[in-house]
C-alpha cells in the first residue's frame, strides 16, 4: 500500500518536472496555432520587412519593420547606457566595495529588481518624460531615449547581479597570483579577473537586454507608441510588445489583426529563445 | 608605479560612480512615490470602491483583485514548482533530459511577459473557455512564476546536506520517506523565500492579466474564479494613461500601495532568509 | 561450525573507470566482529556500502559479482528491507535535525511503528544498548545537535539499533571522536556482537585490534588476507599486512 502510494507519488514527481518543458512547447504551439493564421493573407517576409502597420485601416497593412526597429532603437539606446554602468557596478560590488557596503548595494539592487515595470513606467512618465521634453525643447517628451533610459534600469538587476556571481567565482588564485607579480588590484581587475569572468558577464548582458526586449508596459508607458520607422533616439516609436499589450485589448478573436499580434508573439519568442538559449551556452561554458 | 596607482584611484572612482548611478535613482524612486503618495493613503483609499469615473474613492477592488490573482497563481505554481523541484534535486540524472529541463526552464523565465499574456488569451481564455477571468488570469500568472518557484526550491533543497539522506536511506526508509521527512522540512525557508517571491512578481506584473482577467472598472467585488477582476497593476496603468485628470494624489497612492505590497513581501522573504542563516544547525 | 551471514564471491567494484574493489572474496561470520583494515582509497569503505546498496546511491557505479546475505543475493532483495537488517553506523556522528527521541525513533516510525509506548520503549532499550540512557535520559526532546561528539555518535548507534537489525556496518565510527568517547563506543561494540554481526571499517589499526574477532586487510583495492586478528598481528602470512600494521603505510 505504501509502496503503491509512493510510486504515485513519484510518477508526479516525474510529471511535474517535465513540466517546464510541456508548458515552452505549450507556449510555442498555441502562439503558432493563432499566430500563423495571418501568413494566409501576408506574406512572411511582407510582415517582417512591411513598412506600415496599420492594423485596422481597409485594406489592413500588416508590416511589422517599424515595430522591430523600434524594439531595437529603444534597446540598443538601453544596451548603451546599461552595459558600461551596469558591469561598472558589478564590478566595484565584487572587488572594491567594502564588505558592509556591499551588503547594502545588493540589497538597493534587489530593491530595483522588485519594482514592477507599471510603476517604473509611471514613474518614468512623471519625472523622465518632462525631464527629456525640456532637456532636448522637444515637443513631446515620449521618446525612444526616454524608453532608453527606463529600460536601462530594468536592465541592471538582471547584468549586475549575473555579472557580479561570474566575477566572484573566479578563482582566488588568480586575482592572488597577478599581485604577486606586482599589479595594482585595478589591473588584477580589467588583466584576470575580468577576461576570467567574461562569459558569465556576455551571459549577464544578453539576459539583460532579453529583459530590455520583453519589456512591456514601461516601455508603452513612455516611448509614446507611434507606430513608425524611427528617424532619431528623440522621437515616439513603438515596439513589439507595446504593439501588442495596446492593441490586444482591441482586436477581435479570429480577426486579421488578432492574428497578427500572435505572430508579433512569435517573433518575440524567438528572439527571446535565441537569447536564452546563447546565455546559456555561454554560462554554460564558463563552468566548464 | 605612481602612474599605475593614480589610474586605480581613476578607475575605482568611475566604478563608484556607476554604482551611484543605479542605487541613487532607485532611492529617489522609492522615496518620491512614498512622499508624494502618504496623503493619499488613508482608510477610505483603501477600503472603498473606485467614485467618479476613478478619479475619486478608493482602490478596494484593485486590491482584492491583486490578493485573488496572487492566490490563484500560487495555488497553481506551487504544488508544481515544489515536485518540479524535487525532481531536478533528488531524482534527475545528469542526461539529456535534465539538461533540456534546465533549458526550459532558462527560457520559461525568459519569455516576455505580453508573450504570457497571449498565450493565457489563447490557451485558458479562448480554448478553454474560461473567458477573461480570474482563473484564466491566475492560470497564466502561475506559470509565469513557476520558474521561480523551481530555481528557488531546488537549491533550497540542494543545499540540505546530502549525508542526512544517506542517513536516513541507511536506516531503511524509502527515498520519498527521505525527501518527505528530512529533505523537505529543512528546505522549507528556502521554498518560502521562493515562493514568496514569486507572489511578490505575480502581484506586480500587468501585461500577463492585460487579455486575461483584467476590468478596467467594475462597480463590485468579483464573485466567483469566472469573474473579471480589477488589479492594482493595471490599475495604476489605467489612472496613469487611460482616464485624464486624474489627481495626481490618487495615481501615486496607488502606486505606493502596489510598491508596498511588492516590497513588504521581499522583505519577508528576505527576512526568512535571514533568520533561517542565523538558525542553521549544520 | 561457525554461521557464515554476509559473503562475496568475485565482487569487483567500480566508479567510473576507476576499480575500488577487485575480485573480493570474503566471509563475515555470525555474532562476530570483522574489521577491515588498510590504508585511504583501498576499497574498505567501498566493500561496506556493497553490504547494504550504498554504493547504489552514487550515479557511476558499477559491479560485477554476488554480495549474498544468508545465502541470498543481496541485489534482489527489497533494498528497504535490507538496509534494515544490516545497518550503518557513519565516519562522523551525523544526527538527523530532530530532537534525541525522534531520531532514535526515527527508522522504526519510518517502518510504520506507530504508538507512543511501543515507540518509548524501543527508544530506550536502544539508547540503553548504546549506552547513552543515562546520559540522555531527562532530555529526550532536546535537538540531538546539543550532545556532545561522543554522545552523538552513540545516539548513531542506537538509531541503527532501534530498527532490530541483524547486521551492523561501522564505517570509521571513531575518526572523529577523541580516546574516552572511543573507549565507550568500542565498549559498545564489544557488547553488542553477542547479538549482532559486526564489521568495523578502521583506520585505527590498534582498535581493530581491540574489538576484532578476525582481521582483514584491505591494499589498493584488493583483500591481502583475513584471518583471526591474533594471527594478523603477530605473524602475518603476507609481508604487506606486517608492513602496515607496523606502520610503514601510514
């Protein structure tokens, strides 16, 4: 009886961790099942590199370049502020900074890893958006480089504290064996320790911008969602997720535009897959 | 050798600098919503129903809604995340399997939250036929966690050491007498902290609830799984770029009692944490 | 005619690529006390946790040969079942995170005793076998991590006590202890043969000595030679086993 139970048991034991993978497929296919459905009026490569998106006009025109472009302006604008600031801090927290201080700089991390992205988008829309309106005399401050910024901060938690476990488990021994030889600990840092730790911290940065890409509702928030190919950082753009958080609500199930959106799904899982998978491969091989 | 001292000083001073620049901000963020959002916190706020088009009253539902969503999503993530866990620490081998595992679960974290949203719209809303509802929305925010929960429980229970295990195999008990007896009780802070951080995510995310249980207002409490309920998430979403004139009082209250309730339940955690280091017997 | 209870025929061991045990053969009598003996990494341990499938436990084991116990294949036995008959008493004191009581009581509840009587009274007639009752006695429900290295050790011994069986497994049971907690559980051990099959995994060759009805010696993997440990300690057959236990192993 007991064996019997245990075995039950163990069976969902089993089941359970094969959860994880059932639900990624599970994603996957029901992204697919309704996300698909759109190529029977579009073309692939008409929806990836289409100029227009405009989903609900007659005939719809259902070309996603400028979402993606956006995604990517608004990102690479994060990339840029996020990885210099971001491995600079990871850095000072495992080598310079005083134990107690150290203490309490991861915990402010953990603290902005904490804030949900809809207040950090509301706080964004209050302070950053004005702040870059009267900065640039632009006429609207909802712009890529206001996203940029936002998004940089969601970025850091993940690149820090990523960066700051590869730079901690590089062996003592190295860091040791270069101040023996008479570096000062900044060259022990940026000659060993840093080329030591590289994969963890190439990990650490594509993690982050896979967060910077999914981002959703501060980046609605604040990049001012206009749907077209952007011409500078100081200008409303909109991107993938934005398109689909703002127009879900609107579009009707089993229409054009419904469909439409799932395939902006796809295309974001994708692309967060490929980061994911890439980071891992690179975690991967630091522990190797 | 003077050169090389003065351009450590440099580059520490830079790093430094970095780090202000992150930490610096996040306090202002917190103590701008905690200053400009104490007035609006008072009995009323958070005990009655929205007035006014939302531009006066309080955010009742968009509390209990988040508490049912957060609730609904644990219940579901829980039991899961916990035997999921159990079976990477205590069952898997290192093969293939878990290999793909792991990877699934790397990804499952991955995935961008709108991306949950459609799938919760596609999967429990529309196939299912649940509608948007506060089981679609919990469903959807459970799986969202789970790879929380996993991470979180497994090295919880990783870390019991393996020799009590022995131990008790050596004594005759089974391998799930084992895990049941010894390797859960002693993990429990862990899976706790995990699990709790996981409330913590579950209850500040929007683009998951967005398409699946979201109300933009409703005039009562919901009533059953099968209902829409408000959020405090897309609440603050919606008072902050849906409706106009609305006093600015009201959004950054509602953002403080979503950042309180997000934070207070870090704090727990990272109490239990704390407390549970202090205690370690082993 | 003494009892053979544990033999092994042709048992060959590994982890991995790497043999700990080749081509064992060797016989552990009823109501005796086996020690083995033998420098770090020759099998000794390795030979122990073959007796009751500890050896399953690690990913990259591998054997071939037959472990039998009254004649029986060990490997098709209810692996539970067996490690109930022959218990393991571990190189350090390792105390389940539970009061005294429990895990003394803990491998009995485990085979569904329950009963709060039934259950006091196995507790104590182990914890008086081990020679910890008077010690412990007003203190039952203290967390076992309060007693002394010693004391926890003799609590390990009346935990495997407690489950009745019928074989007992000591791996290193005093490499951490100092001499008077050692004196005690080898006093322990002595007693305990009348009821018990003992085999004593040592690095201490003078306690095999002490407490060792027959002697084997273990050398980079394989038996050397087992004999009654008066012979091994006065004239060994092989010149190795004279080699080590005079010292020049380490």
């Amino acid at each position: 009886m007991r064996k019997f139970k245990e075995f039950i048991i163990e069976k969902l034991i089993l089941f359970s961790g094969l959860a994880s993978i059932f639900f990624v497929v599970l994603i996957f296919l029901f992204l697919l099942k309704e996300g698909l459905a759109v190529f029977k009026t579009v073309g692939f490569f008409d929806f990836l590199l289409g100029k227009k998106w405009y989903p609900i006009s007659e005939p719809a025109r259902l070309g996603i370049l400028p979402l993606i472009l956006g995604s990517l302006l608004v990102t690479l604008g994060a990339a840029l502020i996020s990885i210099p600031i971001g491995v600079g801090c990871a850095v000072y927290i495992a080598e310079v900074a005083p134990l107690k201080i150290k203490e309490i700089l991861k915990a402010g991390i953990e603290l902005l890893a904490a804030i949900p992205s809809v207040v950090l988008g509301f706080i964004g829309m209050v302070t950053l958006v004005p702040w870059v309106k009267h900065m640039f005399k632009i006429p609207t401050g909802l712009t890529a480089l206001s996203g940029s910024i936002m998004l940089a901060f969601m970025a850091m938690p993940t690149i820090v504290s990523i960066a700051e476990d590869a730079l901690y488990s590089v062996p003592k021994a190295y860091k040791e064996g270069a101040l023996a030889l008479g570096a000062t600990h900044w060259q022990a840092i940026y000659r060993v320790i840093v080329p030591a730790a590289s994969p963890g911290i190439m990990a650490a940065v594509m993690l982050g911008l896979g967060r910077v890409i999914g981002e959703t509702m501060a980046v609605m928030m604040i990049t001012g969602n206009a749907a077209v190919i952007p011409r500078s950082i100081l200008e409303p753009v909109r991107t993938l997720t934005a398109t689909i958080a703002a127009e879900m609500g609107e579009a009707v199930v089993g229409s054009e535009h419904y469909f439409a959106l799932f395939a902006v799904g796809i295309v974001l899982f994708v692309i967060s897959f490929a980061i994911n998978v890439g980071a891992d491969l690179f975690l991967h091989k630091e522990n190797k | 050798m003077r050169n090389s001292k003065q351009r450590q000083k440099i580059a520490f001073f830079l790093l430094f600098l970095a780090t202000l620049l992150i930490v610096i901000p996040v306090g202002l963020i917190v103590v701008i919503i905690i200053q400009k959002g104490l007035p609006a916190i008072n009995w009323q706020f958070l005990s009655d129903m929205p007035r006014k088009g939302m531009r006066a009253g309080g955010i009742f539902p968009a509390i209990v809604g988040t508490l049912y969503l957060v609730t609904g999503a644990i219940i579901f993530a829980l039991p899961i995340g916990l035997f999921a866990a159990i079976y990477l620490s205590e069952y898997a081998k290192e093969n293939f399997l878990t290999r793909v595992i792991k990877l699934a679960i790397v990804n499952l974290a991955g995935v961008p939250s709108v991306v949950y949203g459609l799938f919760g719209l596609a999967l429990f809303v529309v196939f299912f036929k649940f509608g948007a509802s506060i089981l679609s929305g919990s469903l959807t925010l459970g799986i969202m966690i789970l790879p929380i929960i996993i991470t979180a429980s497994r090295e919880a229970l990783e870390s019991v050491p393996q020799s009590f295990r022995e131990v008790s195999l050596s004594l005759g008990a089974s391998k799930w007498q084992t895990i049941k007896n010894i390797v859960l009780p002693n993990a429990i802070p862990g899976i706790l902290t995990g699990t709790i951080l996981g409330l913590g995510r579950a209850a500040g995310e929007t683009a998951p609830i967005l398409f699946t249980v979201a109300a933009f207002y409703l005039p009562r409490l919901p009533a059953s799984v099968f209902d829409q309920a408000m959020a405090l998430p897309y609440h603050l979403y919606v008072i902050s770029t849906q409706v106009p004139n609305v006093d600015e009082k009201i959004r950054y209250g509602t953002a403080l009692v979503l950042l309180a309730m997000v934070l207070f339940m870090n704090l727990i955690a990272i109490i239990i944490r704390y407390q549970f280091r202090k205690k370690k017997k082993w | 005619m003494v009892k053979v209870k544990i033999e092994t025929h042709d048992l060959n061991v590994w982890f991995g690529s790497v043999q700990a045990i080749s081509r064992l053969n060797l016989e552990v009598y009823e109501n005796e006390i086996l020690s083995v003996i033998g420098p770090a990494n020759s099998g000794k341990t390795t030979f122990l946790r073959a007796l009751n499938r500890m050896n399953d436990l690690n990913p990259n084991y591998k054997m071939s040969g037959l472990v039998e116990m009254d004649r029986k294949d060990v490997s098709g036995l209810d692996v539970e079942l067996l490690r109930r008959r022959v218990g393991m008493v571990f190189a350090l004191p390792l105390p389940l995170p539970l009061s005294i009581f429990d895990n003394v009581a803990y491998g009995v509840r485990m085979h569904g005793m329950r009963g709060g009587q039934k259950l006091s009274r196995v507790v104590k007639e182990s914890l008086k076998q081990a020679y910890l009752w008077d010690e412990v006695k007003g203190r039952l429900d203290e967390s076992a991590f309060k007693l002394s290295g010693g004391q926890q050790q003799r609590l390990c011994i009346a935990r495997t006590l407690a489950v009745e069986p019928e074989v007992i497994l000591f791996d290193e049971p005093c490499s951490g202890l100092d001499p008077i907690s050692t004196s005690k559980v080898e006093d322990a051990m002595v007693k305990l043969k009348e009821k018990y099959t003992i085999v004593l995994v040592t690095n201490n060759v003078k306690q095999a000595a002490r407490v060792g009805d027959r002697t084997a010696f273990f050398l980079s993997s394989e038996l050397i030679e087992v004999d009654k440990t008066e012979k091994i300690f006065t004239a060994p057959d092989d010149s190795r086993t004279d080699g080590y236990i005079r010292g020049k192993f380490g």
